[in-house]
C-alpha cells in the first residue's frame, strides 16, 4: 500500500481517501493548505495503478488494511475525509475502527444507489463479459481523458496522473472494484450506516456533479450532527475544482472536531 505524508508529524492527523480510479494525486490542489496545520496522510487502495491480488476488493477489506496501515505509522485518532467511492471505506474504517476515527468528511459520496446518474453507454459496456475486456485493452489516452471530463464540470486540466493511474489498473481490479462499492451501498445505505456511529460527519457536494445526483446530499441531513455544504457550480472534484472552497470547509471542520 503506497502512503503519501505531509505536513508536521506531530500534528493532528488527516487521512484522505480518494476515489475508485483516481491517483492519490488527485488531493495535490488542497494538501498544501491542509499541511500547514495538520498531518495529512494519504493513501493508495488495492491495485491502484499496479497489478494486484484477485481478492479483497471488497470495502471492509479495503478499510481494514487502511487501518491497519494507520496503525502501523502509530496514528491514534484521525479525521478521515473521503472522495466519492472513497468515501465509503472511508465509512467501512468509521464503522470498524470506532476508537481510531474522531470525525468524517464526505465529499460527493453518493448515500445510496438511486443517487447514481447514469453512466454513458460506453461506460456500461466496461462491465459487459466480452465487451468489457476488449475496452480496457483498447483504452487509449484520448479515451481516458474524455471519460474523465465527467469528473469535472469547471474547466479544469485532467492530470496526468489520473491517466497513469488508469492506464496502470488491471481490468480485474477495475471491474471488482466497481462491483464492490456497489454491494456494498447495495447492502446499507452511507446515512444509514453513519447515524448510529456517534461522529461529527461533514458533507461536501458538488451542486453539478454529473455522477451522482446533487439532490440526494439531503438524505444526509437525518444524520444526527451532520453538517451538509453545497458548492454552487462544482462538480464531482471539488478539490479540483474549487480548492480554496474544499479546503476552508475541512478546515474548519477540523479545528471544530479535533483529533
């Protein structure tokens, strides 16, 4: 598992958990304001951008080795923020980790499945028995680029990295990656799952995003506690997109809840 640090190492820790097909660069636009105060961890999921197992994707086993990983750099307690699918093994550790996680940040993370926009035919094809294979191998970099737009409403330059990273992933990981965050939202919904966990819980949506529908953000607001924040014209990358915006809201969502 790669592992990014910044900041000061005596400070109070932030975990950050990016998405499905997304580099850990993805959180480059906001660590600089997060590193001034806080010890900002990032972290790389199974086969992400390299050849991995054939199990544990699923996304208890996700967040198990995430904290056990945080465990092993001697991390007591951390504010754990998640970007969409990120966001749900940012709630698997929530709900396996009680003692470790003081407070969650969700940032477009769809609650449950009726929230999902549509993807585009081409999109659906990836997951098709035979079409799916024949895709991936296909996938160039101009192919990469335009899925990804979807990610993005504001105009924004696509890093690099995120097509390295996609061009690194194996089909296997991508497809049963996929198919896990969908059993596991199948299974409970995210607000469900984090009513009865007792944290501060902060909420970050993109009213544009064009993968999830904004409108369903509000099924957050009958979380006790929690804290929903809409970013007019953003997108589904808001750290990307508007960066000073993400940042002051975790920010303060930090200094509120402290670790």
């Amino acid at each position: 598992m790669q592992m990014v640090e910044d900041g000061r190492p005596d400070a109070p820790a932030l975990l950050l958990i990016q998405n499905a097909a997304t580099p850990i660069a993805l959180w480059d636009p906001v660590v600089e304001a997060l590193a001034g105060a806080y010890r900002v961890i990032r972290v790389d999921l199974l086969d992400h951008g390299r050849p991995g197992p054939a199990a544990g994707y699923d996304v208890p086993a996700q967040a198990s080795r995430v904290g056990a990983a945080l465990d092993g750099l001697g991390v007591g307690r951390v504010t754990v923020i998640g970007h969409s699918s990120g966001g749900m093994v940012a709630t698997a550790l929530a709900e396996q980790w009680p003692g470790l996680v003081a407070a969650l940040a969700l940032i477009n993370t769809g609650p449950s499945t009726d929230a999902k926009i549509p993807d585009a035919p081409v999109t659906r094809l990836l997951t098709a028995p035979l079409a799916g294979p024949l895709l991936w191998r296909l996938k160039t970099e101009g192919a990469i680029r335009k899925a990804a737009q979807t990610g993005f409403t504001r105009p924004v330059d696509i890093p690099d990295a995120v097509i390295a990273h996609v061009q690194g992933m194996t089909y296997r990981s991508f497809t049963a990656t996929m198919r896990a965050y969908w059993d596991y939202l199948r299974q409970r919904s995210i607000p469900d799952r984090i009513a009865g966990l007792g944290l501060p819980v902060l909420v970050i949506f993109g009213t544009d995003d064009r993968r999830w529908r904004s409108a369903s953000a509000a099924a957050y607001r009958d979380v006790p506690g929690a804290r929903v924040e809409l970013l007019p014209g953003v997108g589904h990358t808001p750290m990307v997109e508007d960066p000073p915006a993400t940042a002051k809201l975790l920010l303060d969502f930090a200094a509120e809840h402290p670790s």
